[in-house]
C-alpha cells in the first residue's frame, strides 16, 4: 500500500530514521507542538525497513566535509527559548 508517513526528529547535528525501502523524503519540514517531522512517501508498506541518515545546520554554523555527501531538504524557522533559529536538513546519499 502506498502512503504518507512522518517521524518527528529534535534539532541535533545528526539523526537516523528507520523506514520502509525506496521511501521518498518529501521536502517539507513542519513544526507541530514546537516539534520538527520529516514527511516521507511510503511506496511499499510490507518492504523491508533501512535506516536511512539526516543532518541539521544552524545558519552560520560550519558545513566541513559533509558538503559532498549530503542532499539539501528543507529550511524551516523554529522558536525556542523565545528566539527564533533557521535550520537547513539535509539527507546523506551514502550508506555508513
């Protein structure tokens, strides 16, 4: 069955997310209840599951080497602490 799942992620320079094989991340970050998800398309429900890896960066904040082994996502505003930050997701396109 094909559907639309998300996973809720906190703001940390990296994070994994376990979902079904050949998924679609959507480019679209949204904060619900001050939490940030990651919205995927789910072509196959029953395929096996594989991890697949994400990075945040604060603007400003340094890139290094990742640069070369990263897809931009999505930019999204968040408040915390009454002040408002810009973060930019990125997925990995290589396997750990």
């Amino acid at each position: 069955m094909r559907t639309i799942w998300k996973a809720d992620f906190s703001v940390k320079d990296e994070f994994s997310v376990n979902m079904p094989e050949y998924s679609k991340v959507l480019p679209k970050v949204i904060v619900q209840q001050g939490v940030p998800h990651l919205w995927f398309l789910v072509p196959n429900t029953d395929a096996p599951y594989i991890r697949r890896y994400f990075h945040v960066y604060g603007t400003g904040n340094p890139i290094g080497e990742a640069l070369h082994r990263i897809n931009y996502i999505d930019t999204w505003e968040q408040k915390i602490n009454d002040e408002v930050f810009v973060w930019h997701l990125f997925e990995e396109f290589c396997e750990k």
